[in-house]
C-alpha cells in the first residue's frame, strides 16, 4: 500500500502575497518543499520551529 498523500495549500494560511501554491506528495516531500517555499518566497527564516509548524498543518490528502 502506497504512503498517505499529504497537503499544505497557501490560500488556507493568508499573506500578503495572496500565494495560492499547493503542494502535495509524501509527508517528507511536502515538508522539504513547504519549509523551501516559505524561505524563498515568503521570507521565513528554515529553524527547527519552522519545519514543526508546517508539520503541523499539513492535511491527509484523499485517496
């Protein structure tokens, strides 16, 4: 069986930015690909914190 597909989507967090990126995969890329995107794009500074808070509000995709 396949590992459960998790999400993060900008438009449930709002910024100033009106981000609209969505990203989905496995837990581990999602994470690695949020924490990159809120440095990069949203100015955020990658610490332990970070990544616990994105972790945090990633969602179980549907199957």
């Amino acid at each position: 069986m396949a590992a459960q597909r998790k999400s993060i989507d900008c438009k449930d967090h709002p910024s100033e930015k009106n981000c609209s990126l969505k990203i989905s995969g496995t837990e581990q890329e999602v994470l690695d690909a949020a924490v990159q995107h809120a440095v990069s794009a949203h100015g955020h500074e990658n610490s332990p914190e970070l990544r616990d808070q994105i972790n945090s509000m990633l969602k179980d995709e549907a199957a």
